[in-house]
C-alpha cells in the first residue's frame, strides 16, 4: 500500500515517518525545502535560528509521544521560558508577559485600571477577540497590551477575531510566570536535521501539486507544475486544500510573515537576562524579538542571534522589501535605545502562509473548499495550513499519530 503527502513541514515529515514505520511505501512531495516553517536561518557567520521560535510544550501524561516522537531522534533540554511586553516601546520599561497583575503598578493611571477590573466580569466566552479581552482586563489594560499588538499580528480588527483559542492562548496571571505552564523542551539538534532524518526511508519528489486527477470519489494521482502525474492509493495533504479543488472558485488568505534572521554584535543585551523573547504592541512594525541564546551553539560575548517578525499580506510593501531596508530598519531600533550595534549576518525569510485568519468570511470559505477535499474517500489532511487551524507542534504531532491510525485502520501497508 502506497501513500504520498505533498509537503515535507513537520506534519508532512511525522506522517511519513510513521508510515514508513508501519511499512507503508511513503512518497513525500515538496515544492520548496525540507522543513517548512521548522528550517532553520543559517547565517554566513556558521550560526543558525529557528524561523521565530519552535519549542516542544506538552502535558507529559496526555501528550506524551510527543516528546517521545522526537527523543527518538535528539536529545531535549527543559528550559523556563519568560518574555517581556514594551507598551511604551522603552527597552528600560519592560512589562510582563503574559500580562500580569502586578504590570498595574506601572501605570500612572494604576487606581482607574484597578476599578475598571473590579467591574471585569473575567474570563468567560465571547464571540470575538476584543469581547473575550475587554471582559477579562478592561479598557486601559487591553488598549495597551492587547488591541495594538493584535491589529498588528493578523492585519484585521480585534472585533472581527474569533475562533476557539482565546481560552487556552491568553491568561492573565497575578505575578510574571513562564510560557508553557512550567516550561518546555528544545531539541539538542536541528529541526531540519530531525526531519531529514524522519523521512529516510520515504521517496522525496522536489516538486509543487498543482491539483487532483480524480474519478468520483477517488484520486487517482495528484498533477505537478512539471507536468508529472504521481498515482498513488492513499494521500495526505499539509498544503493549502484550496490549491487541490478547482470547482470551488475560492481561495483562503492566510497572514503572513517576515521573519528576519540577524546575527548582530551589541554593546548590551536588548532584554533581562532571564527573557527570551519580547512583544512590541505598539509602535514598531515588527511584533516580536526573540533571542536564541537557549539553542545548543556557542554564542560569543556581546554577540546574538535574534529574530524579528514582521506580519503582513503579500500584496503589502514589507513582503518585498530588501534585506537592506531591513538592515537599516533593525539597526534604527538599537540606535533608538542608545545601543550601539553591528549587524554580521542577517536573512529575511518569507513564510507565505503563516497564520490561517481567524475570521469568519475565511473559516466559511474553508468549510466550503474541506467540505469538497473530504469527498475524497482516499484524501487526508493535517497542520495548520492544511486543516485551516491556530495550532502549535505538539497539535500537529498529535494529528499526524491520529492520521496514521486511521491509515493503518482502513489499509494495510503492502507485504
């Protein structure tokens, strides 16, 4: 029994792993790298950073082979991971992050944003973004931290927002507290290494799927940009499903993203010591700096690794803006907060569907395309891009376990 999956990110390479474990012939066919948005920015410099953090979090009862899918192939490191939020855009000024109670005493205005919580009914359902924020935090607190950062992150107003993981992405502790509720695991290797090694045994084709030869209810094999025909018994999809159906005249918009990758010497350290990464909500164009001194490489005194995301449409200026605007961009940041910097290495990677938008006019358009791809009784689907959802690696790990057992529940691989 033959399966191919067209993509080769994470869900693309766990699924033909498992598979292949099972021992069925995996074809796997990928347009771009290995890796999507797991491949590392390699800099000229010899050092490397994730495209915006990847970190390996899950309930070690519940979702367990998680861990155990990657302890197969690296080491994992437990790290507490914090963050900071700059609402008033000063480096000396950092904020908790998760927000927290204690970042009241930060305002002057600390007595109104007292009372305005006191009249928060609190964390209850809502339908929307701004609706689910405004009932936990007040007015102050969420114009502050949550209502800039958020039109900044998706492109689109908070009150347009919705989907079911506010609940479980945003909280509002009393005291600063670590991402992940105790932490998380980084791999000792390279997420690209990992995937490469995942999908040794499959069959890789360096093309893009263009669409479906199908016959009622079946694909018969999937059409390439060369012109090839891949035929196959099984498929499993982790691209955009609107690309496969071509008698449904819609298409998804997802938001996309800049990630810069810079490898810069500093007179200083952009955050405390203990912060990995932080949020600006308000005034820069990018939303996030991360700082990869947890990754298992030997950084040298007053030199990062940093990345800077930079959220956008792909009919937006900043998608094609060059590595120099971006250069001067990041070194007019340090500049503005008295850092003297130089940049060694620098890459802007471009992720064009990096987030699916979580707004509804896109959801219904995509039950309408999945509604078509799921009359296909030999297509499957998975990850975020393919299944249209806001979900993290141990989410997609967890589908591509799901996705092979009801495989290997309906077909068994050849003898």
């Amino acid at each position: 029994m033959g399966v191919t999956i067209i993509g080769a990110g994470v869900a693309g390479c766990t699924t033909g792993y498992l598979l292949s474990q099972r021992g069925y012939d995996v074809t796997i066919v990928e347009k771009g790298e290995i890796g999507g948005l797991l491949r590392e920015i390699e800099f000229d410099t010899g050092y490397h950073s994730d495209s915006a953090p990847h970190l390996l979090f899950f309930d070690e009862e519940e979702e367990a082979i998680v861990g155990e899918l990657f302890s197969e192939f690296t080491d994992l490191k437990h790290h507490n991971f914090y963050a900071k939020s700059y609402p008033t855009n000063d480096l000396d000024e950092p904020h908790d992050y998760p927000v927290t109670r204690s970042n009241i005493d930060l305002w002057e205005d600390h007595e109104q944003i007292r009372a305005e919580l006191d009249e928060a009914v609190g964390k209850t359902d809502a339908d929307y973004f701004d609706q689910f924020m405004l009932k936990q935090v007040g007015p102050t607190l969420y114009e502050r931290y949550y209502e800039g950062y958020t039109r900044k992150h998706w492109g689109i107003e908070p009150d347009r927002i919705t989907g079911d993981w506010f609940d479980f992405k945003i909280s509002f502790p009393d005291e600063e507290d670590s991402f992940f509720d105790g932490g998380a695991f980084y791999p000792q290797k390279k997420y690209t290494t990992i995937l490469h090694e995942m999908i040794s045994d499959c069959d890789v084709v360096r093309d893009g799927v263009t669409g479906l030869d199908t016959n009622g209810n079946e694909i018969r094999a999937l059409e390439t940009e060369s012109g090839r025909r891949i035929e196959d018994d099984l498929f499993v999809s982790t691209i955009d499903p609107s690309i496969l159906v071509d008698d449904v005249d819609v298409s998804l918009n997802y938001r996309s993203m800049v990630i810069l990758g810079a490898h810069v010497e500093a007179s200083e350290r952009l955050f405390p010591p203990h912060v990995n990464w932080a949020y600006f909500p308000n005034e820069y164009e990018f939303t996030r700096v991360t700082d990869y001194d947890f990754t298992p490489q030997e950084i040298p005194e007053d030199e990062y690794i940093l990345t800077i995301e930079f959220p956008c449409f792909l009919d937006e200026d900043m998608w094609s803006r060059s590595d120099e605007w971006f250069e001067d961009y990041l070194l007019s940041f340090f500049d503005d907060h008295d850092i003297e910097a130089e940049v060694l290495s620098l890459e802007a990677r471009r992720a064009p569907r990096a987030y699916p938008l979580p707004v509804e006019e896109e959801l219904e358009k995509f039950e309408l395309i999945n509604g078509r791809v799921s009359e296909y009784e030999n297509m499957h689907n998975l990850g975020r891009v393919s299944t249209y959802e806001y979900i993290w690696i141990k989410d997609i790990v967890q589908q591509a376990y799901e996705t092979v057992d009801d495989i290997t529940a309906r077909a068994a691989p050849r003898e």
